[in-house]
C-alpha cells in the first residue's frame, strides 16, 4: 500500500511523525510504503502508480487536486482542515493573501520569523489550539526558512488554487475528510464535502483545533488506519 503525504503551509516532514508512529504497527499487516513530501512544487503531485494520498490543510488542497485531475494516479484520499477551493468573497480573499505575503517580504527581509510566526498562529484559526502544542510549534517555527515560506504562499495561497467544489460530484475515488472537533469553519466544510463526494466520510477528532497532525496525532492515525482498512 502506497501512501503519500503532504504537510501545510510552512511544515516539514517531522510533522507527520507522530502519527506515523502510531499508523506503521496498526498497518503491520498491510505492507505499507509510504513517502512525505517536503515542500510541493507542482500543483499536483505526480505519481508513477496509484497512491492514497493524505494531506493537511496547503498539502490537502494540493492532494485534492491531484485526485481531480486524474483519479486513476489515486486510490483515496484523506483530506485533513483542508478547503476544497473559494466560491464567494474572491477580491477579499485576494487582499488578505497579499497582505500575508508582504509580510513574508518583509521578514525574508529582516532574516527573522518572529513576527510573522506571532501574528500568523495568531489568527482565530488556531485560538481553538492546545495553547502549550503551538508555544512548542512557534518555537521550532523560528528555525524555519521564510524564502521559502514565500514561495509556498504565493503560489499555493487559497485564491491561486482552483475552486474543486463543482467538481465533487464526479470523484469516486474512497475519501476521508477530517477536522478537529474545536475546529467549527472546518468541521462544517468536511461535513459538507461528505455530502457531495460519491464515497466519503467526515470524522471529527476529539479535543482538537485546526492542527490535526500536531494536536491529535494518535487519533488521527487511527481514523487513518480505519479508513484504510
């Protein structure tokens, strides 16, 4: 069993590895290989044979579309606080990205995150976090490569990505869409997915905010493990 994962905006391999650690033993039987991306440079992820992909929030979107564009490249998909794409409010949404994006301009600039990291985890997004998961997150946040960071952003931010929604209907591939249970804008939008994807299923992880991998990685890995199962 083929699995691919990608991270959000701004993450790293490591994300993934609590949950992994959970999710290798309870697919011991299954022979699982998988591989993590670590920062996408394609609108879609080019695979040599059919994998099941499993992104969070960026890397979700990222994985979607790669379903869309061509089902037969995947067997499934776990969509972890991921937004399938931007149906009203456009120019808005436009504005706020651009204001994110100079302000990674900005500190590419000054060689320091500090700013940014604080305002960004800042956001009402993430007020529904364990307070003491995204202390420890802004911390590692610190070592990060904002160049970097900028270049996701601008090129994977919501508004430069397609809107998926109108083409839901006609995924047939096995989809698990996932959100914390604090997590009320994305619970509702997993909840909503499950009712236009031909063969999906919502989960809410308990005790959890928007960052699923980090906050419930246990969890998370055996919604996983049952979903693949």
């Amino acid at each position: 069993m083929k699995l691919v994962f990608l991270h959000g905006f701004s993450g790293q391999p490591s994300d993934w590895d609590a949950c992994l650690d959970t999710l290798t033993p309870l697919l011991s039987e299954q022979a699982m290989d998988y591989v993590i991306f670590q920062t996408p440079i394609l609108d879609f992820v080019p695979l040599e044979q059919p994998h099941i992909l499993i992104g969070y929030s960026m890397g979700a979107r990222i994985a979607l579309q790669t379903a869309c564009a061509d089902a037969t490249a995947c067997k499934g998909l776990v969509f972890i606080g991921g937004n399938p794409g931007l149906e009203t409010d456009v120019p808005a949404r436009i504005d706020w990205e651009e204001n994110w994006l100079q302000q990674l301009e900005a500190e590419v600039t000054n060689a320091s995150a500090e700013t940014f990291i604080n305002a960004w985890y800042g956001q009402p997004l993430f007020a529904n976090s364990d307070p003491a998961i995204l202390q420890a997150l802004k911390q590692e946040k610190r070592a990060g490569d904002i160049a970097q960071w900028r270049e996701q952003f601008a090129r994977f931010a919501l508004s430069k990505q397609p809107n998926l929604w109108p083409k839901l209907g006609d995924l047939s591939i096995p989809v698990l869409a996932i959100a914390g249970s604090r997590d009320s804008k994305y619970v509702e939008i997993m909840s909503r997915m499950a009712t236009l994807l031909p063969r999906a299923e919502a989960r809410f992880i308990p005790d959890c905010g928007h960052m699923v991998p980090r906050e419930q990685p246990h969890a998370l890995a055996k919604a996983i493990a049952n979903f693949l199962k």
